[in-house]
C-alpha cells in the first residue's frame, strides 16, 4: 500500500451513468475513479456517519486507511 497523503481536493462530474471523482493531493498528484450512483450514496452515508460521530482523540498522526 502507498503511503498516506494530504488531500487537496476532491472534484466531480458526470460520465455517462458513471459519476467521475479526481482526488487531489497537496502534492499534487491526481487519482481518477469511476464510481455508481449507488457507490457514492453509500460514500457519502460513510462520511456523514463519520461526521456525527463523537471525534477520537487527535494524536497527531493520519487516521489509518480502511
């Protein structure tokens, strides 16, 4: 597995039934992904889940990749 970076952003579009994400890190390297309408509902379920958690303690180190 690569080593974690810094996201920069995250853009999307529309292709085709398809729905384009291009992350971008603070370096500047981009990854592009094809996902599902379905695929992106459950990402983002995910991250609101995430957001309404209680936060864990910050220890100054990157949450570690699921």
């Amino acid at each position: 597995m690569s080593a974690i970076k810094i996201l920069a952003r995250v853009l999307t579009s529309r292709v085709g039934p398809h729905i384009e994400l291009a992350v971008e890190t603070e370096t500047g390297e981009v990854l592009k992904v094809l996902a599902t309408e379905d695929q992106i509902d459950r990402l983002v379920d995910e991250l609101e889940d995430m957001l309404n958690s209680p936060a864990e303690p910050d220890d100054g180190e990157p949450p570690e990749a699921a």
